[in-house]
C-alpha cells in the first residue's frame, strides 16, 4: 500500500507529530534502531527549522525504494513558502545561522544523518528540503550518487493511504518510470496502484506500451489504476512515453516544455485498442514531469536553471508546493515524479 504521513507544522506541537511519522515511517520500511533514530532526528530539525525561519511549513513522508536495490527507504520532505535565502551551501554549513539565537547545526546533521539530503531555496520563494534515511547507514556526508528518479505524493485530506504510487527501475541500458492513480480513492485504489509498481519490475525490459499491456491483464482483478510509462533508451539518447487514463506529463525539450496526454481507458478493465509511444530525444538537459490529476492541471513548469538541476526529488517537491496553496487545496490524491537525465558519472553535476 501507498502508505503517506503529512503534517502540517504551525506551532510546537506539530515538531512531535513529525517526529512520529517518521518513526512509524521507519516501522513500515523495516528500518532498525539507528537508522530510525537518524529518520527521526531528521524529521525534527526539518520541523523545527520550518517554525524557526519559515514561520511553518508542512512535512511528508512517503516511503520508496532503496537505491540498492533491496528494502524501502524513508524519504522526508520539508515545503514552505517562507523568506528563504540565497545560499544552501553556507546554511548547510556548522555554525552558520538565518535566525538570531540558531546554532545553525541542525541542517548539517540532517545532512550528516541522511543518506541523501538536498534543499532547494530562493529568496521571498521559500524552501524544499528532502532527506532520504536508506536501511544502510551512509558514508559520513560525503557526496553519493544521484538517482536519476524521484517524487512525492500526498493523500486527499491527509489520508493514511493514498490511491497513487510511482516507481522507477533500471534494465540495462533502459531507465524506466511508472506513475500509477488507482481509480477512487482509499485502500483498493492504493492496491491498484501499488500493484502496478510491482509488476513494473517484471516488465522492466518490455517497451513503454508492452508495459502497458502487461499490466492490464496483471491488474485485471484490481479496481484498475491510470498508467503513465516513461522510458529512457541511455544508448540511443530518446525518451519513449506511453499512458493510459488520466495520468498526465510534461517533457523538457531545449527551452520549452511539450505535453503529452495519456489515451482514455483504465488499465485493468477498459485498454484501448492502440496506444501510442511517443518519442523525444533525451539530451543532458531534458527532464520529464509525470504526476496524477491532484495536480492542477493549469500547473507553471519550473524555469529556475537551479532547480532545474536539482536532485528529481526536489524539483518534484518544488513542483507539488508551487501548485498547491490554502485557497486552492487538492481534490485527489496527488502524485509528482521526476526524471532526469542520468548523472551517475557526469563530472559537472554539483547538485546539493
């Protein structure tokens, strides 16, 4: 199941909260003692410091897979619309301070404590932050290998359970990303959709649309989900999407963005009887934006070359808090995932 935490942070109180659902978080993954207790030291400095310098924010924590490949990792987002600042690497630095009165040590051992940390800011913007605690301890803040997915998801009015679920999986020179919506909302649309992360790493090899077709018949006895494929050819540079239902997505090309609209049917119980691939070139600069109808569909691509390179996670986050405000709250639940080009051993990536 698509299990989801979210609590929004408005007073001290709340630090407790997300201190939990971090813990709880850790229970659901697996995770053992010392790498719960790095989950939730994370958790409270990203709550406190929502309330010490952006006047309140909101925390999630979702669940997703372990980069290596076995377990589940706890991946803890901060969002805030608050003053910001210009400068990551000084405030991730021990002793620096945005608030009179702060040691300024608290990001430093998010940084330390996680095995991926990444924060995104800009002056009157606020900020995003992620952390990512992974069942093996990490390698004492030095820098780790970027993956080349991530997102976020949230459940209607702050549900456990949330009806989305997205995952990514690597089959030799394919790279490929899946962003399911269960029909409805709850527990069966979360096992439709969780159901057809799973089967994705079965079908890793298969092309976007024979994906597509194996999980119709997979996903046959669930109440069916919306399905969005994209795939990375990294020998040939092209990008190959494919979707069916109401999973939309953005592609990055150059120095504009082109939709991609998905094919009308619900995977499982209505499968057109075409559907069609898409091809784009992949280049150092594309990046994909697949995410569920709980995003506004009116939403603004990022433009913002520093966020553009940013961790997926991040610009997923960034994506998501952009989108949504008090005014206008989401009606669905809601899914961003993010890919980007694949810097495993890109010299020039400098990506926090």
């Amino acid at each position: 199941m698509s299990r989801v935490w979210e609590v929004p942070v408005h007073d001290s109180t709340r630090v407790r909260d997300a201190r939990t659902a971090a813990q709880e978080a850790c229970a659901e993954a697996g995770l053992d003692p010392a790498r719960t207790a790095a989950s939730e030291l994370v958790a409270t400095e990203l709550a406190t410091n929502l309330l010490r310098h952006a006047g309140g924010g909101q925390m999630v924590v979702n669940l997703v897979a372990s980069p290596a490949g076995a377990g589940t990792s706890v991946q803890v987002f901060s969002l805030d619309h608050g003053p910001g600042f210009a400068d990551a690497e000084t405030v991730l630095r021990d002793g620096c301070s945005t608030a009179a009165g702060s040691l300024g040590a608290g990001l430093g051992s998010c940084l330390r404590s996680a095995n991926a940390f990444h924060l995104y800011s800009l002056p009157g913007r606020g900020t995003v932050a992620t952390a990512r605690i992974d069942p093996e301890p990490g390698t004492g803040g030095t820098a780790v290998p970027p993956v080349p997915a991530g997102g976020i998801t949230t459940a209607l009015s702050q549900a456990d359970v949330c009806g989305d679920a997205w995952g990514w999986v690597r089959s030799g020179g394919l790279v490929t990303l899946l962003l399911a919506d269960g029909l409805g909302h709850g527990p069966k649309a979360a096992h439709a959709s969780t159901a057809a992360k799973a089967e994705l790493r079965r079908a890793a090899h298969l092309p976007p649309a024979e994906i597509l077709r194996r999980l119709h018949v997979a996903l046959r006895p669930t109440r069916g989900p919306a399905v969005t494929v994209a795939q990375v050819d990294t020998d040939r540079a092209e990008l190959s999407l494919a979707g069916v239902g109401n999973v939309a997505a953005r592609v990055r090309t150059g120095d504009g963005w082109a939709s991609h609209v998905a094919q009308p049917g619900i995977v499982g119980a209505y499968f057109p009887a075409h559907v069609p691939v898409r091809r784009l070139p992949w280049r150092r600069d594309s990046l994909l934006v697949v995410h569920s109808d709980g995003l506004p569909s009116r939403w603004t691509p990022p433009e913002d070359p520093r966020l553009l390179a940013h961790d997926p996670s991040v610009v997923a986050a960034a994506i998501l808090r952009e989108a949504g405000s008090p005014a206008r709250p989401a009606r669905d639940d809601t899914s961003v995932a993010v890919l980007a080009p694949d810097r495993r051993n890109d010299p020039h990536d400098s990506r926090l």
